[in-house]
C-alpha cells in the first residue's frame, strides 16, 4: 500500500506493525480526505492528542531520577534506560483511521503542533470526528479551526485549563480548607 | 428479517456526510417548542446522561447530548501509576464489561514488551472475554427493555448474571472488577472444579436465551416500540463511527474478531450475526444472536483449556512478571524480583501502540506512548460507547419522546465508557 499520494505527507514510519504516516499540520483536512475517497480509510476510530512536555525530562510524569539515568543516592528511583527519542513539537494529534472493506487496513496520521496552534477541523470528512475533536480541545487545548460547535465536552463549561496537559496539576483543584477560613 | 448476504461485498466507498448531525437544531420557525432536560438522573439515562430535548409536542425536533457527568479522569490518572498498577483502571472505565479495557491495554503493554504469552493464557482470556461479552448483553437486554416497560424480562437476565458473576469470583474472588488479566498471562490458574460450572452455564444458556426471545420476539408492546424506531443506515454508522453490534445491526458485516484475529479467535467456529434494518429490533436480534455464539466459543475455549491442564498460565519474564507466590520464601532472587516489580514497576520500551479489540459494544480500544520509564506516558481508551452515544441524534430523526428511552437503551452505551 502507498501513500505517497497523501497530501502533506511529511514521513511514514512503520513500528511495531503499526503504520504512521506524519502529516503538515495545514494540510490535515486535504490528507483526511484523500486517505476517506482515494484509499478507502471510511472510518475514523479515534482521535488522540498527546502532550510530551518535559518529555525525556526528570519529574514530570512522577519520575525522580536525573535524565541520564538512576539517581543513586535516592533510594526506590527509577531512571531511563536510554533518552527517549526527542519530539519535535509539544503537541501530537493522532488520527486513528481505519478501512471498512475486504483489504482491510489501519493507519495513523500524525500532526506535530505547538500549544496554541490551530489545526483544521475534519468534521465535513468524517461526522464522528465532533466529539472526538471537542474533547481533545477540553483535555488538551488543541483548538480546531472550522469546527461547528466548539466547546467543552467532558468538563464544565467554565472550566478553567486542560487537564489532559501534563502542566496541569494531579489534584489541581483547588481545596480550601478550613484552617486558611 | 433482513439479513445480509455472507460473503457479500461490505460498505465500499465513502460520502461527504452532511446530513449526519451529532446534534439536532430544532427549525427556528417551529412554534411551540418545549425544551426539556433529560437526565442526567433519570432511570432511563443508563448512569448520567444527559439529553436537552427540543419537544414539538411528542415529537424530537431538537436534541443535544450533554456528557462528562461520570468523568473521573482515569487517563491522567494511569500515568501516574506503574504499569503494574494501571490494570486495576482500565476496568472501571466500561464497568458492564469490565474484561475488555482490562484485555485491550494488557495487549498494548504487551505490544510493546513484545511479550509471547503462554498458550493457556490466551485461551482463558478469549473464555473471560466471551464471558463478559454475555455479561454485557444480559445487562443491556434486562435494562433496556426494563425501560420501555417490560419488567419480568430483566429478573431473567439477572438470574443468568449471576451465574457468569459467580464464574468470576471462583477465578477472582470479586465479582466484578476482577483484575484477572495481568502483564504476561492471568493472575492465577483456573481453580478446581470452574469447568464443570462453566460447562453448566453453557448447557443453560441457549435455554435461558430462548426463553428471553420467547418473552420478547412475538410480544406486540416489544414489536411496536422497537421495530422501524432509531433507525441508522450503513453509512451513517460508518460516518458515525459505530462499531460492533450497532454497526452489524446495519447491516455491515465487520467484526474485529473475524477481520483481525487477535487472541485465538482464528481457531474457534462462531458465526457473526448481520441484520439489516438499523433499529433498535435488530440491534436487539444482534446482541441475542450474540450471547449463543458467544457462549459456543466459551465451550470451545474450556474443551482447549481442559487439554492445557498444568500448563503455565503466565509467561516465565521476571523483569515483568511476578515470581510465583511460594518461591519469595525460599528464592532471595524471586524476593528481588518481587520487590523491584511492585516499587518501581517495570520498563517499557519507548514507543506508541494502538491495539484495537472487539468488545461487546464494539472497538475497544488503546493507545499507548511509553517514553521507557516505568509509568505510561500517554494512555488514551478508544471507547466504543463515546461514539455510540454520538449517533443519538442522527437515530433520533423523527422520533417520539417515548421512542428517545429504547433509542438510547439500544445504543447501549455505557457512562463510565463515554466519559471515562
């Protein structure tokens, strides 16, 4: 199977029998459509974003070793076998597409972006895509140009940031308690 | 009964799905709109779900799906935890059918590992899955037909849940949540005397099944409220992104079982049920047929099972796999390999993962992003419910406000999936 025709096409990497396909961020709506009429991909089974930042770095996601490895004058640390491979971009946004038909297939189109940066909605490709679209902007704030409606899915209206983001606080909300009263 | 053609050629090609709605806009030159807030806490909205109802007298002109009540963050809580201790979350998160999350990110850790896993491993879990494919069903027909008012039908389906339940805590102990699948294989071997109790649950079952379509196929109440009511085409599913029952009650012959054979399910007989009308009766047909196909796997899976007696149950890695129980009193080294796994967890190798299994609402799925360490990075649940409540518009097209309670009871979606 090709792909070369996709447009934006920026890299296909193939890992753990699982094919990615990294896309221009401009482009993603134009690749989505190519991939739903030329290839055939008619199903969009998820979309993810993730955040990598402080990724490689010590104490992020709950690590307390250095970078380079175990910490060995703090006991019951664990550190990285070897720097994971860095990321380009702070964000990546992880269309899981698959292909209804006999030669059925999957495939993974990836788009690197920064915080903040816009990427076009692929809800007139795939309707399914609204939800999927409105809870990666609740949980990690990845906004979607062109999208009809939106707005938070998951958390309250007014909730304040994203909590999905790895900058967001484990118990972030804030407690008073009644000492501080 | 329409049923589609095996072999036939399923959905090909695409189509620009403008009039598929997620959300229903009533038309602002209706007059006399009454809106009105389903839920979240209704008997009827399956946890909290919340539904805001545009109503033209009885009839749906408007309809908006409000989710999130039930979310309790479970993937932000997973990177915190070692992969050791995620598993027991993933269960939570689709809590009828608890097997499934709990399959699906055990098989992403193990993707990753690349991990081979012990042949009696596989088999059980294809049995636990099964299982809890019957489970879910159960609890949908009881529930759902429960609410559209036929009462008696949810005392028969209770009556074989607790037999699966009891299954479940023989292997477990619990009776739900069992955390029975583990990094490597299952927790603990099959216990003495579960295949006689699981062969009985086999023999009942197909009754039991008979007896719920006898309650059901030729009541006229059942007919009336379900045949012709939400209905979804077969491309309005796939732009919907329906999977598992809903889409094969539209008539679209896809089952991950069948297409992607992952676990053993290329070496058992079992045929896919496909019926063609869309609504809510055949998405009924479909999950009936499913529980006699289903419990026909779970007899193939004990006969294999039978055969493997003795067999280990896990895969022999004690960088990844706690040492058995009774060598810590004897083995300094299985004492290390014991604390090291507990406190600090295991590595897994970088990389990212998705694996994608056939849950008993359709694609239960996993992305996984490990950066090396000993916690996931990035665990994100492919819910199939999330995407089966978002087609509640689009089945809701010209329906009644009494048909709204069987179109969301037939989608089967379950909160704890959708809000995870």
């Amino acid at each position: 199977m090709s792909y070369e025709g996709v447009p934006g096409l920026v890299e296909t990497r193939e890992a753990f029998g699982e094919t990615t396909l990294v896309v221009d961020p401009a482009r993603v709506a134009d690749a989505c459509l190519h991939l739903r009429d030329e290839l055939g991909f008619n199903v969009l089974v998820d979309i993810t974003a993730t955040d990598y930042l402080g990724w490689g770095d010590a104490g992020v996601s709950g690590y307390y070793a250095t970078s380079g490895g175990r910490d060995i004058n703090d006991p019951m640390t664990q550190g990285y076998a070897r720097l994971p491979d860095a990321r380009p971009k702070r964000f990546s946004l992880n269309y899981h597409l698959l292909r209804l038909a006999d030669d059925h297939a999957r495939v993974r189109v990836q788009l690197w972006l920064d915080d903040g940066e816009a990427v076009e909605s692929v809800v007139p490709v795939w309707a399914t895509a609204d939800w999927h679209e409105r809870e990666a902007w609740d949980m990690m704030g990845i906004p979607f140009a062109g999208h009809p409606n939106l707005r938070r899915l998951l958390m309250d209206d007014d909730w304040e940031g994203h909590p999905l983001r790895k900058d967001y606080p484990v118990g972030g909300e804030p407690v008073r308690f009644s000492e501080a009263e | 009964m329409a049923t589609v053609e095996r072999g036939s050629a399923i959905y090909e090609g695409s189509r620009i799905p403008s009039p598929t709605p997620t959300v229903l806009v009533p038309d602002p030159a209706l007059e006399d709109v009454l809106t009105v807030n389903f839920g979240p806490n209704h008997p009827s909205m399956h946890g909290v779900l919340r539904l805001v109802v545009d109503l033209h007298g009885e009839q749906v002109v408007g309809l908006n799906a409000v989710i999130g009540y039930l979310h309790t963050g479970f993937e932000k809580t997973m990177e915190q935890k070692t992969y050791w201790k995620c598993i027991t979350y993933p269960e939570r998160i689709d809590y009828v059918s608890f097997q499934y999350n709990e399959l699906v990110f055990v098989l992403a850790v193990e993707k990753l590992l690349g991990l081979q896993i012990p042949r009696k491993a596989t088999w059980t879990r294809m049995l636990f899955s099964e299982l809890a494919r019957i489970h879910s069903h159960l609890v949908y027909l009881g529930t759902s037909a429960l609410e559209i008012g036929a009462i008696s039908i949810f005392w028969y389906c209770f009556r074989e849940r607790d037999l699966l339940l009891d299954l479940f805590e023989m292997v477990a102990g619990t009776r739900m949540h069992t955390r029975y699948f583990q990094v490597g294989g299952i927790a603990e071997d099959i216990p003495l005397g579960f295949y006689e109790q699981a062969r009985a649950f086999c023999r009942r079952m197909p009754e039991a099944v008979d007896e719920y379509e006898d309650l059901l196929n030729r009541n006229a109440i059942w007919q009336q409220r379900t045949r012709g009511i939400g209905a979804l085409s077969a491309a309005d599913a796939l732009a919907l992104g329906q999977t598992g029952p809903n889409l094969r009650a539209s008539g679209v012959d896809w089952d991950i079982r069948k297409r992607e054979p992952y676990l053993a399910y290329d070496q058992v007989d079992f045929d896919v049920p496909v019926y063609g009308g869309g609504d809510v009766y055949d998405r009924y047909k479909v999950r009936v047929d499913e529980m006699r196909e289903s419990t026909r796997i779970v007899a193939q899976c004990i006969d294999r099972l039978e055969e493997m007696h003795g067999e280990p149950w896990i895969a022999d890695d004690r960088k990844v796999v706690l040492p058995p129980r009774e060598e810590l009193h004897t083995s300094m080294e299985s004492l290390i390999h014991h604390f090291k796994i507990v406190t600090e967890g295991f590595p897994v190798p970088e990389g990212e993962v998705y694996v994608g299994v056939e849950s008993a609402r359709g694609e239960s799925g996993c992305y996984l992003v490990s950066d090396g360490g000993p916690k996931p990075w990035r665990v994100k649940f492919r819910a199939p419910s999330f995407a089966a409540l978002e087609a509640t518009a689009a089945c809701s097209r010209d329906a009644y406000v009494a048909d709204l309670i069987a179109i969301v009871g037939s989608l089967d979606a379950v909160m704890g999936d959708v809000d995870r």
